[in-house]
C-alpha cells in the first residue's frame, strides 16, 4: 500500500476513533496536529481535561493488537509534541493533560484513558 493510500486509511480510522469519543462525551479540539516533533492524532477536551489521543488500527492480529504499537518511543515522542502544543496553544500549565489511545481492530473500537 502506498503512502497517500495508508495516510488516506489512517485519516479515515482518526475520523472513526474522533466519532466515537464524541459519542462518549469528549469534544474534539484538532485533528493531525503536527509539528517538527512530531504529530498527534487528536486532540480533544473532557471536561477541564485536555486529552491528546494516539489513534491505531489493524485489520488483524496478523501483525499484534494496535495498542502494541505504541511503545516507549511514541510515548515520549506525543508527550514532547503535547507539550509543544500547550505552549504554543496558551494552555496554562495548571490544565489537567491526559493521554488515552483508542485501538481500533476491525470494527471494535477500545479506549484507553489515561494510557500512558
């Protein structure tokens, strides 16, 4: 699969992933946020709660669940952009942050708060 195909793929799982959380009471502030960093997928409110959201799908375990990729280095690499974000969006350092993946795998959807 090329790039544009797997970049198109990945939007449309972040749109899915942005509904869902949506439906569970978040709303959604950005999507794709992008900076020499780094990118996060979502990025969304709850409450007080400023959620920076790591999307991942697989068709199948073929390859593992979609929550094991995301390892140390993504942690570091979203927490690094996140922070960049806060900065350069005026949020004020005393603003609850929290980071929840949502794995897609075929059509179940599983959130995580809080998962790293």
């Amino acid at each position: 699969m090329g790039s544009v195909n797997r970049r198109k793929e990945g939007s449309f799982y972040e749109r899915r992933a942005g509904d869902y959380l949506t439906g569970q009471g978040l709303t959604l502030v950005e999507f794709n946020f992008s900076c020499r960093l780094g990118e996060i997928d979502l990025v969304a409110r709850e409450g007080t709660c400023l959620v920076f959201v790591e999307v991942k799908y697989r068709r199948s375990r073929r390859f593992g669940l979609p929550e094991e990729a995301v390892g140390p280095s993504k942690m570091r690499t979203i927490r690094k952009v996140a922070g960049y974000y806060c900065l350069t969006h005026g949020i004020c350092q005393t603003t609850p942050v929290r980071f929840d993946l949502v794995a897609i795998e075929g059509e179940e959807i599983r959130h995580y708060r809080g998962a790293f």
